[in-house]
C-alpha cells in the first residue's frame, strides 16, 4: 500500500458528546477507537514470546495486546471485573490470530492482586517475556482547591504504585532479554491546569522508567515508556475531560485529529522485539506531533 497521508488517515470529524461512569467501556464508546482488530498485520516478530498487559481490555492495551498476538505472542490480560464485555472481545481477536488469550481481571490499587496477577500470567502462559503497563486513571478537575485527597490518591494508586509492585514480583520471573514497558503521556512533559494529578503521575512514571531500567540493564532487561499525546479512548469520556472538549478532542495537534490506538501498536511490538536490542530507559512519544522534552 502507498503512503498514506497521517492527517486524513483516520477521521477529523468531531466527536459525539457522550459520558460513561468511570471505567469506560469501549463497546459502548461511539466511534470505537482503532485498535488494530483488521487494520494490524503481523510479521512474526514475537513469535512465541509471553506478553501482559494491564489495561488491555479497550484502546490503547488493547492495541498492544492485539498486536502481540498478531505477532505471534501468547497474551494475559488484566482489567477492571466491570470490563469484562470488553475483554472478551479481546480474547476472541487474539484467538483467531492463533494464540493463547488469558484474561486476569482485577484492581491493581490493590498491592497484592499485583503479585498474583503476574504469577497467574507466568503460569498460564507457561513464562513472561514482557509486562506491559497500561492501566491508568484520568479524572479532570476545574481547580486544585477542588481537589479531594482521595482523588489524588486514587490516580497515584492506579498509575504509579503498580509499576512497583509488578515489576517487583516479575524480576522473579523475567530472563535477560526480557522487557517492561510503561505507558506516560504528554502529560508527563507538558501538564494541563486540569490535570494536576494525573500529569504528575505520568511523570512519575517516566522517571521510575528510567531508574528502573539503568539498574535493571545489568540482568539484561530493557524498561522502556510510550508517551501518547491525546487518542480517542473510554477514559476521555469517564471524566478524563470536561465534555465540552470532547468533540474537538485532539484537533489542535500538528495532525489536525485525535490518534488511534493502532497508531501506538507498532511502537510497543517494536521496544520488545529483538529489533529493539540496543533501546533502554528511552521514552517515546506518539503525539501527533507535540515534544516531548
Ligand atoms: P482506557 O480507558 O481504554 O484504558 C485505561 C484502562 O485502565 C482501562 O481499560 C482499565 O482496564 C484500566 N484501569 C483503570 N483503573 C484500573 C484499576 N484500578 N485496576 C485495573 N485496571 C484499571 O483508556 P486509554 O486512553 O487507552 O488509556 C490507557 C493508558 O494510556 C492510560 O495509562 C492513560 O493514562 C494512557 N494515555 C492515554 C492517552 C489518551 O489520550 N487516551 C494519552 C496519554 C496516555
Ligand atoms: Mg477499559
């Protein structure tokens, strides 16, 4: 196929106002996001590998968690129980690519559910070679002075305390050659005055990216972070923006439109793959054109 032009290849159109309590599902968002159920081709560059990936029931995990399976992996993955009809969905695309779907729903603001669900993915999938990390929570608020404690708390419990407690419990399984990978945002560069929680949770994660993977280096392990700028997801529209953004959601990017979590799908394949050998404690960012600096 040609080039294709990136400021028409998906649609600019605005987006329907719409609102979901918090988690949103996907089967429920209009327009569904593209998440590489036919649009991603596989190249066998995972073959075999074990990957999981938190929040891979709707958009951007499950961008990820499709194009493992399309590239040969056996995939876990984890999501809240009120996802379930989004999982399953997910399960039945990694299935007709070919491979083995294990689905672990559960709430990684809970210290020990972490541990358990990375030994079930091992055992279920009979090893691990990747944890990707995408669960995360955004919820926005007009001003700081309108701001509970236990909405603070709630974003850091969701978005950092998991990489902690994942990667803890997975260096007892992960072998050299293995890699992490975490999910920050523009956010973590750029915050926006409705975001203040959220914005220093991203950035958060994008420095325990780098301190985890300079001391991990030595066992042979790649930590590595994908930074998305603003992709049309169910997380947009439970809270994470105020409705009056959401018909022009991503429209004042460098492309003229919101991303598409297949945009991310490579990005991810690519960190974990052997093409990736020499890349660690790097953050890359897909945002339609902002910098990440
Ligand atoms: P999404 O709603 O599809 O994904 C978020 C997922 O997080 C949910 O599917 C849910 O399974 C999971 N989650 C939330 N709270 C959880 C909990 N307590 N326990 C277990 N799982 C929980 O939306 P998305 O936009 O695909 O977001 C995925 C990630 O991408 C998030 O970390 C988000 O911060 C990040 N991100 C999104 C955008 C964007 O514009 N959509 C931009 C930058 C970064
Ligand atoms: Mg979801």
């Amino acid at each position: 196929m040609a080039a294709q032009d990136p400021r028409t290849k998906f649609s600019s159109k605005q987006y329907p106002k719409q609102e979901q309590p918090v988690p949103g599902l996907q089967s429920k968002l209009e327009p569904k996001p593209d998440c590489g159920e036919t649009s991603y081709q596989g190249h066998g560059r995972l073959t075999d590998y074990k990957m999981l990936v938190t929040g891979g029931d709707s958009a951007i995990g499950r961008a990820a968690a499709i194009a493992y399976a399309k590239e040969g992996a056996d995939v876990a993955i984890n999501y809240l129980p009120a996802e379930q009809e989004d999982a399953e969905e997910v399960k039945s695309v990694i299935e007709q690519a070919g491979r083995k779907a294990v689905l672990i729903p559960g709430d990684v603001r809970d210290e020990q559910f972490n541990y358990d669900l990375v030994e079930q993915a091992y055992n279920e999938l009979g090893g691990l070679d990747n944890v990707t990390l995408v669960a995360g929570h955004q919820q926005y608020h007009d001003d700081i002075k309108g701001f509970s404690t236990e909405a603070f708390t709630e974003t850091f419990e969701t978005n950092v305390y998991p990489i902690f407690w994942t990667v803890q419990k997975a260096l007892d399984y992960l072998q050299p050659g293995a890699t992490i990978t975490t999910t920050s945002s523009i956010q973590g560069y750029k915050p926006n005055p409705i975001l203040h929680d959220y914005a220093a949770s991203k950035a958060a994660i994008i420095s325990l990216t780098k301190s985890i993977s300079e001391e991990l280096a030595e066992k042979g392990i790649r930590v590595n972070c994908v930074a998305p700028g603003p992709f049309w997801s169910p997380l947009q529209i439970s809270g994470g923006q105020p409705q009056s953004k959401i018909p022009e959601f991503g429209q004042n990017s460098l492309m003229g439109r919101a991303g598409q979590s297949v945009e991310l799908s490579g990005i991810y394949v690519h960190l974990e793959s052997e093409e990736a050998s020499y890349t660690t404690g790097q953050v890359y960012g897909v945002t339609g054109g902002a910098q990440i600096d």
